[in-house]
C-alpha cells in the first residue's frame, strides 16, 4: 500500500496479481535453477504451456507441434490455437532437421517440443532441431517438467521458452498446483508477461511459497527418486514378462546416446510393456499392488502406476512393442518395498 499518490501508478505499480515478494523469489529461485533471464508464473502446468505457446504466436501463424507432448497441451494446440487463427502440424519426435523442413511453412513461428515426452519416453534432439529453428526464426518451446530443471538445461541449448508444471517435482508433495515459463531473454520474458497479464494468469502465494520451499530440497529428492527409479527400471528389464523398459538412462533406450549427451541425471518418471501375452491379467497385475497407487499426478514423495494406452493419441507410430504400456513414478520410498510390490504384483500374471 501507498501513501503518495505518485506512487500508486508510479514507475512501479504494485498490484498482487502481477507478484508479491514470494513470487519474485520463486522467480529468482526457477531463474537461478534453469539459467534463464525470467520465469513467468501461471496457476498451473498446462496454463504456462498455453502461455508460452500464445505469446509466441498470433492469427494466421502455423506452429509444428511434437506428437509426444503431454496430452492437454496438445488439445490446447488442437481446440484453442485453431479457435485463434493458428494452424498446426504434428510430428514424430524423433524427426530430424531434414523431416521438419518438409513441413515447415512460409507462416511457421514456432516449434513445440517435449523431452522426454511422458508417456512414451522418446527424447527429441533438442540441439538439432533448435539449430533448424534459428536458422528459420522460430520460438522454441520445450516441456522440461520431466527433468525438473535440474537435469537438463534448454537454455545452455538455445531453447527460446522453457515451461515446467510445478505440480510436479517442484512442489513435490502432490498437494499443490502451479506452472511457470522461464524465458531466455529479457525480449521473450515481455512478451509472456503481457500475455499473463492480459489473461489475468497469476500463481497463488500459497502456491508459490510451496513451490519455493520445494526448491530448498528438490536436489536432494530428486536425486532419490532417480537413484530408486534406475534399480526399478533394471529390475524390470530382466524379468521375463517385460517386454521393454521405456527409461532414457537405460543403453536399451532408442536414445540413450542424446540422453547422456543433453542430461545429467533422471527423474522417477518412466515407462514399460508388458509382453502382449500378459494383456488379460494387466488388471489383476496393477489390482495387486500395495505400494503402487494409481493416479495421474506425479513428482510427490509416493510411487505411481498406472495404465498408459487411452491416453495416447498419435498421428506418428509411437515405436512401441504390442502390448500394454504402463508409467510407473518411483517416489521415495525403500526400493526393495517398492520391488518386493512388484514381485507379487507379477505372481498375478500366472495366476
Ligand atoms: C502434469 C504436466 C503438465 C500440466 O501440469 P498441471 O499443473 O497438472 O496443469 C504439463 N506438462 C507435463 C509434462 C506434465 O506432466
């Protein structure tokens, strides 16, 4: 509050919804996280990909978009940009410059990707397809949610907006929302902003103070969720009824070279098939657990499984074996409760 009126609308009006003191410290915190030259907060993940990918793009633009995005972004491209005027191509996430250069258009702004995607776990070449977007002019966007920011950094590789969902390993809990876009350059940071404030986008402080203590420990839980999240995946890729282990640190993924070129670590989140001879018991497999819970959410302290296959929708062939595709998020919890839930979970498939 103000007692001069020169003040009030001086050269810093103050207003909350445009950010208290515990916005500019998360702010400076997700800033000092990703490298970045700004971080836009938004209420939650899907409202700060909405947000980076509006600011970037206006009627009558064209935007190619990666199949493998998070699947309400990808609606949001569907339903909301063609609503604005904005036309879009979807592409493998595996494409190459050359791939891309195909369906790029005169009216191209922008470049949509996520890495890796989290359903299906491809990684996209992000240095390659940034050094085709320069060349042409387009905003780069990339979903680090999977990373938490702290194993892969878009902007040291050129990425023009990188957005997280808070929700996830940021908050940490599973008890909180939130979203921000963390800007390149000074230049891109003006144009999300106005945006935000144009649709009143603002994070809540009590959120936000979430999101900041978050910080304080996110090295430290991510580093347990990785560690556990590796004895899960090898676990898993020798046992017989598995088809394939879909976990970017493994030499089994199709990508493990970008892997350990472009991160320096991994999350929880990763992916598996069971071979398709299991596919009648999948139930009985994920009825079984005890450990496990089902849910959507992840990135909090407990572990996550759940059935993947209705949610994906693609347009390229997502190169996965037959047969059902599970996710499971290795919270931090003991491995060997987690493995010994697994190991009765998979006495179900004989059953
Ligand atoms: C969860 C998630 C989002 C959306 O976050 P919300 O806070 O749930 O809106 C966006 N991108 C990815 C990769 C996510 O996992």
């Amino acid at each position: 509050m103000f007692s001069d009126p020169e003040d009030l609308y001086g050269a810093n009006p103050a207003y909350g919804r445009m950010g208290l003191s515990v916005h500019r410290e998360l702010a400076a915190g997700l800033c000092d996280l990703e490298g970045a030259a700004e971080a836009i907060l938004a209420p939650n993940g899907l409202a700060a990909c909405a947000l980076a990918i509006a600011s970037a793009l206006r009627a009558g633009d064209h935007a190619l978009v990666a199949d493998n995005i998070y699947g309400p972004t990808r609606r949001f491209c569907e339903r909301r940009l063609d609503a604005m005027g904005i036309s879009i191509t979807r592409f493998d996430p595996r494409a190459e410059p050359r791939d891309l250069a195909v369906l790029i258009q005169d009216n191209t702004r922008a470049l949509i990707i996520e890495t890796p995607g989290s359903l299906t776990f491809e990684l996209v070449d992000t240095p390659a397809l940034v050094a085709f977007a320069r060349e042409r002019g387009l905003t780069t966007i990339l979903d680090n949610t999977w990373s938490a920011g702290l194993f892969h950094k878009p902007m040291a590789l050129g990425v023009d907006l990188s957005v997280q969902a808070l929700t996830k390993y940021i908050i940490g809990h599973a008890d909180g929302f939130g979203g921000a876009v963390m800007c390149r350059t000074d230049a891109d940071a003006r144009k999300v902003r106005a945006c935000a404030d144009d649709w009143g986008l603002s994070l809540a402080p009590e959120e936000a103070y979430s999101a900041l203590r978050g910080l304080r420990t996110l090295e430290t839980r991510l580093a347990r969720h990785g560690q556990s999240g590796f004895a899960l995946a090898h676990w898993l890729e020798a046992r017989d009824e598995v088809a394939c282990v879909l976990h970017p640190g493994l030499e089994s993924h199709a990508e493990h070279m970008i892997w350990q070129r472009d991160f320096s670590g991994a999350s929880g989140l990763f992916g598996f098939v069971l071979k398709p001879e299991y596919e009648p018991k999948a139930r009985a497999f994920l009825m079984r657990l005890k450990h496990f819970a089902m849910g959507f959410s992840w990135g909090g302290y407990e572990s996550l499984l759940i059935p993947c296959d209705p949610q994906l929708n693609r347009t390229a062939e997502p190169h996965l074996p037959d047969g059902p595709l599970l996710r499971v998020h290795v919270g931090l919890e003991a491995p060997e409760d987690l493995i010994a839930d697994l190991t009765d979970a998979f006495s179900a498939l004989h059953e």
